[in-house]
C-alpha cells in the first residue's frame, strides 16, 4: 500500500504551473518597459491627468508582477523540497491508523480515506465523518481541492440537507485559519499531518463562519425573508401552514388572530395590521380601514368629503329659498324643516341649525 501511495504521489506538472507563472512574468515586461517610457513622456510634457494614469497602470502592471514571483518562488521551493520516500509514508500510514483506528486506500479513486469518531459539538451530535483526500490531486499540486470529507451517520441542519457540520457542505470542508497549513502539509505529502489537520476543523466549532451556526441547527427557515429562527423564534401561520420569524410574523389589532404578515392587511389610514376577517373598505373610495378608522363606513378624508357637499347643498338651498320667496322668514317665524336625501336641517328664525343623519 505504501509503495502504490507513493506512486500515485510521484509529482506530474499537467497542471504546468512553474512554466506558466514564468510565462506570465515574462510577457508583462514589455508592457511594463512601454507603460514606462510613457509614464516618463507625460511628466515631461507636464501632462499632469495623463501621467496620474500612467502611474495607476504601472502599479497594476508591478502588483500582477508581484504575484507571478510569489508565486513562482513558492513552485520552485516546493518542488526542490525532498518529498517522503515510500518508508516515510509507510510510517505516516501507521501514524494515521493509530490516531482513527483505520486507512484505506482506493486504487480506481486513487483516495486515501480513514474516518473519524463521532462527533459531538456544544451537545449536539453530527456522527462519523469520512476524511478522504485525492492523491492524483495531491500529486499534480494544482489549486484543485484534494479533499472530501463525508458524513456517514448525517445529521443535516434544518435549513439545508447538504450542511452535516457547521463546517460541512456538499463534501467540502471549510478550513478557516487550516487553509494554509494544510495546503502547506499536502504540497509536502505529509499525509499524517493532512489528515490532523482536517480531524481538528471537523473537532472545533467555530461561531465565526458556520455553515449553519449551532443555535440554529434544529431551527427553521423563516418562509419570507430565510432567516433561520430557532424554536422560540419561529412562529407557525394556520392560514398559510408556514413558518416564520419574529419580524415576519404579527398579529390582528381587532381580534388579536397571529398571522404572517403576508396573511394580515394594513388599515391605510392608522397602519395598524387587521386580518381578512377584521378588515373594511370604505364606503366612498374602497380602502381598506381598520373598524375604528372608519366613521359610518367611510375614512375620515370621505366623511369631510360628504360633510362638505351635504353644507354646500344646505347653502344652496337656503339661497334658493331666500330668492325664491323673501317674504317667508317674516311671515312664517315658526321653524321650517327642508329635507335632502341625507340631511335634515331645521331653521328657526334667522339661526341655522344643521343634524346630519346619515344613512
Ligand atoms: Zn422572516
Ligand atoms: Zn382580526
Ligand atoms: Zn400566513
Ligand atoms: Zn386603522
Ligand atoms: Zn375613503
């Protein structure tokens, strides 16, 4: 097994990398030499706009320049690096099988797997995981993830089935502040190490960049806006048989009923949220009111509306009787009653004396 292992290990540059970061070095140079002597050419000229760019793009030129040689440095390093001989991974093999019990290796894979105990984390229990790692991965040392990590008794968080691990989803590991060390520790096939590393991340919670955070593993998604309520904050509409979270959910003012905001209106006019059963529309423009905004049956800015109209037919027909007949008020000083379709108004000598009765 080990001397399959280190085989498969036996560095292939498909990935091109060293030829293709010195590729990349060097074809920036000529446009490196051309920005310049332009760059030169602007202040000469005291082109002040024109030279403040040319400066912009030498810095772009020299930062993409920067990391062509970091990056070219790193290959070269790696690769001059003596990597494990057959008997090194013959004793890391042994290393890994003492820590979780067990290693196997997949030749038609070509992964090198072992599984870890189950894991517990602030009391909740997310069961065994399988570390695999991919050795041709390994080996061609691209950017490519050599790393599957899968759940075999999964626990899933409530949100979404493909998170089995604050730090898992859909088979990839989130390595946080690992990321460089083990990269670093596969680079130099140190198989023992790659397989610490990964055991740890899966061992420690870290609250800062969950998947699904802890809290919420067993919460459920709010249907409007997706936050994820845990079981205190997640409320249950009957009209719509959904779940949602405190800011999507509340209740009717008339009947006090608790619905999704979806399931409740608002009065347009005081704002407060009614449910269907509780809501009206005025009479005169259709809106829809809570029972305490309207006024026989109409919003207050119909009721002035009415209330308007109803004085201005009184005047007109004041008016109309004074012209029509000037002598009456003298002759008749007892009350007089005039009906409109909606309003009783009795005058008595010179005072008036409006009732609305509205129907
Ligand atoms: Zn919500
Ligand atoms: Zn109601
Ligand atoms: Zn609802
Ligand atoms: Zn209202
Ligand atoms: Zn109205």
């Amino acid at each position: 097994m080990a001397a399959d292992i280190h085989t498969q290990l036996q560095p292939i540059d498909h990935c091109g990398r060293p030829p293709d970061s010195l590729h990349l070095l060097i074809a920036e140079i000529p446009d490196l030499q051309r920005t310049c002597s332009q760059f030169r050419q602007c202040v000469g000229q005291q082109w002040h706009l024109a030279a403040d760019s040319k400066r912009h793009k030498l810095v772009r030129q020299l930062c993409r320049m920067d990391t062509a040689i970091s990056k070219l440095t790193s290959d070269l390093t790696s690769r001059s690096k003596r990597l494990p001989t057959a008997h090194d991974i013959l004793a890391d093999l042994r290393e890994i099988e003492e820590e979780f019990g067990e290693v196997r290796y997949d030749k038609r894979s070509k992964s090198l797997c072992t599984t870890t105990e189950p894991i517990t984390l602030e009391g909740l229990e997310f069961g065994r995981f399988t570390i695999c790692f991919n050795l041709s991965t390994i080996a061609s040392n691209c950017d490519e993830n050599p790393l599957n990590v899968i759940a075999l008794d999964p626990n899933p968080c409530a949100a979404d089935d493909a998170v089995v691990h604050p730090h898992v989803s859909a088979g990839h590991l989130c390595l946080g502040d690992a990321t460089a060390p083990l990269r670093k520790a596969t680079t130099e096939h140190r198989l023992a190490d790659a397989f610490q590393i990964v055991a740890a991340v899966l061992r420690t919670y870290s609250a800062d960049s969950p998947f699904c955070a802890i809290e919420n593993w067993n919460g459920r998604p709010c249907d409007d806006c997706g936050f994820i309520a845990n079981e205190d904050t997640s409320f249950y509409c009957e009209p719509c048989d959904k779940n949602f979270c405190e800011d999507c959910f509340s209740r009717c003012r008339d009947c006090g009923e608790s619905m999704c905001l979806s399931c409740l209106s608002s009065c347009e006019i005081c704002g407060d949220r009614i449910c269907e059963d509780c809501q009206s529309l005025c009479d005169g423009c259709g809106e829809v009111a809570c029972t305490g905004c309207l006024e026989n049956e109409l919003c207050p800015s119909c009721l002035e509306d009415r209330e308007n109209e109803e004085i201005e037919n009184d005047d007109e027909e004041i008016e109309q009787e004074s012209t029509e007949d000037p002598s009456d008020k003298s002759q008749e000083p007892t009350s007089r009653v005039f009906t409109t379709d909606s309003t009783v108004t009795s005058v008595q000598s010179d005072r008036l004396v409006e009732t609305s009765i509205h129907a």
